[in-house]
C-alpha cells in the first residue's frame, strides 16, 4: 500500500496590492491627478492610497493609477490655493 504524502496546493491568495510606478511612502506629499489635490499619504492599506490634506481634514481614498509624488511646483500651487481658499471664504 503506497500513501502519498503530498499536500494539496494551496489555494490562490491574493497578494499585496499593485501600485503601478512609483510606490509612495507613507507620511510623503502626493499628488491625486483626478481630483488635482495635494496630500499626506496615511495608509497604503487595500487597493487605494488614503491622502489626507496637508492641513489636516478629512481623508479620502485614491487608486495607485491617480496618485504621484509632488514636486516642489506641485507643493507650492497647493499652498496658495489653499492660501487663495481662505482669503475668498473670509478666513486668515
């Protein structure tokens, strides 16, 4: 009597999720290409990027294929929209 002492293969796992380009780090600026907004990267976690605004605020989620790092141009465009934000709302 032969007994095969072979396991059956595991199943397919689901792997870590693809991030096309560049990955970016998190705590690093990055830019959301679809929304044109610039934010702190707080989570890689799942399919998506969750930024946060530089300034604080509400998260939001970001696929891997609309998010880039910022450049020193990117960051200072986003610095006076915001600056532009609070002076058309009244607020300093």
């Amino acid at each position: 009597m032969t007994s095969s002492s072979q396991e059956p293969p595991a199943p397919d796992r689901p792997g870590p999720p693809e991030f096309p380009g560049e990955r970016i780090e998190l705590g690093a600026l990055a830019q959301d290409t679809r929304l044109d907004r610039v934010g702190v990267v707080v989570s890689l976690d799942g399919p998506a990027y969750r930024l946060r605004p530089v300034r604080g605020g509400v998260a939001w989620d970001v696929r891997p294929e609309h998010v880039r790092p910022i450049s020193a141009s990117d960051l200072l465009r986003e610095k006076v929209r915001q600056v532009n934000r609070r002076s058309a709302t009244g607020l300093s």
